[in-house]
C-alpha cells in the first residue's frame, strides 16, 4: 500500500467520527516520479504504437524527460462506487448490478476489483480482490436504502484503487445529489490531484447538476458520461473499460521545477495531430 492509500484509509476511518466542518485532510511526500495516464485519439480512435520519445511532457511550462511510456496490458485496480440510496431501485437497481457484471465478465486475470456502497455510510467490501465472484456478491447483496455519501464514497474509492500495485480506475454512478458526506468536494478534489487513480463517472437525474463529478472527472483525467436511462448502462461501462485500457501510462521524473505546489501538466504527441487527455496537472509536497 502507497503512502497515500495508507494516509488516506486512515482518514476516511477519522472523517466518520468528525464533524463536517473540521475536515480538511493534507497529505505529504516527496515527488520522485510523475505518473500520467494518456488517451491519445485521432478521429475519435485510440492511436497505438506510440514510444516514450513521441511524447512532449511540460511541468509548469519546462519540458521534461519521458522516460517510460506503456500501452502494454498493465493489470487494472477497478473499484466500483455505487450510489445505493433509496432512489435505486427497481429496473434501475437490476441495470447497475447488470452494468457491474459485464465489466466484471471484462476482466482480465491479473486485474484486480472492489466494491463501495453508498448511502447514508460508506460501505466498502471486498477491498481489491482478484476474485470477481466475492465483488459479484457483493453487488447482488447490496440493497438500496437512505440518503447520498457521494463524496465520502468517491474518496474511499480512490483509496481503494492506489491500495495495490496497478493503475486505479474508480468508476463512480449516482443519481443524486450528496447529502450525507462528512467530507467537503473542495477537500476530496484536492486529494485527486495528488492521486494517480483515474475516475469515470456515470451521473443520472439529480446528479446530472452536480459540479463535484464533472470537476472529479476533469482532475483525474478520466469522463463523465450522463445519461437520461440507466438501460445502457452496461454499454457506458464496458466503453469506460475499453477507452482506459487504450490509454498509456507515462512516467518522468520532475526536473527543473519546484518540490511543492501545484504542478500544471501539459502532454502533446510530436508531429500529430492526435486529441491527447490526461489530468490537467498534480499537487506535491515537499
């Protein structure tokens, strides 16, 4: 477990005993090595093939040195973050638990996955787990009930996702707005700048006016879908699954730039005119 995931567990374990007010979890480390994840497109397909020295990384405007650059196969972190308020129900509920079996059914042999409930608590189980029948039951037994812990859930989940080695996807669904969380948005959305897990997110009826999950997405580098009926549901998943698979994973290690503060990044593909997305920059401390 990184010293985030570690820090960030045993926060989430105080933000349940604390009032809202007092929230505002820092965390610290050294920054030794920068890891962005990339989708490169042109015309709306995945570009492939490309090597660490196609790629143009700047930190705060100085261009850096990539020094690894893999679109290979790396075994996956996905945590799944449900909305299970009492708004879930019916074909609703039966489409999240079909949408969560298909990627499920995606997985690979060495990908990891995790489940997090949400309602009026988070609950989390089982953490990441090569075994996709445990996370299968879990999301079977799960039953809708109370209110929103959005945030306080898409944080777990990030935690959950940087707990082991591999690339963290948190893939989040709501349908409502948070009413439950001890956590602020400002407090978590600052802990995504520090984390290397990317987040797709899937916003239906009241979450659609929501800021929180659009900013989520935009910080990680990862989408936000919003949809008006959950029927497609397991299409949106396994579409968030493919595109992140086709992302690469970049590496380079800070020079020329300061230690601490906030870090804008900014990735280009050499001679191409390929849509490149990634985070917008990361948050380090000395």
């Amino acid at each position: 477990m990184n010293r985030l995931a570690a820090t960030g567990l045993a926060l989430m374990s105080a933000a349940m005993m604390l009032p809202a007010q007092t929230q505002n979890p820092t965390f610290s480390s050294k920054v030794e090595a920068v890891r962005v994840d990339v989708l490169v497109t042109e015309d709306g397909k995945p570009v492939r093939g490309l090597r660490a020295g196609d790629f143009e990384v700047f930190d705060n405007g100085v261009r850096q040195t990539v020094d690894f650059a893999s679109a290979e196969q790396l075994p996956l972190n996905v945590v799944f973050t449900f909305d299970l308020s009492d708004s879930i129900v019916g074909e609703r509920l039966a489409n999240l638990r079909e949408a969560g079996h298909a990627v499920l059914g995606a997985l690979q042999k060495d990908d990891q996955a995790a489940f997090v409930a949400f309602n009026d608590a988070v609950l989390v189980g089982p953490g990441l787990t090569s075994d996709s029948g445990l996370v299968r039951t879990a999301i079977d037994r799960a039953e809708p009930t109370g209110n929103t812990s959005l945030v306080d859930a898409v944080f777990a989940g990030m935690m959950l996702a940087e707990s082991d080695v591999g690339r963290g996807l948190v893939i989040v669904f709501s349908d409502g707005l948070d009413t439950s969380s001890w956590l602020g948005p400002k407090a978590v959305l600052d802990i995504a700048k520090r984390s290397d897990a990317v987040v797709y997110a899937v916003s239906a009826g009241l979450a659609s006016r929501s800021e929180f999950l659009g900013d989520l997405s935009e910080h990680t580098g990862g989408r936000l879908f919003t949809i008006e009926s959950t029927r497609s549901l397991s299409a949106v998943f396994l579409e968030m699954l493919n595109e992140f698979r086709q992302r690469y994973l970049l590496s380079y290690s800070p020079a020329g730039v300061a230690q601490d503060g906030w870090h804008q990044l900014t990735v280009r593909v050499k001679s191409r005119s390929a849509v490149v997305k990634a985070r917008p920059g990361y948050f380090a401390d000395r």
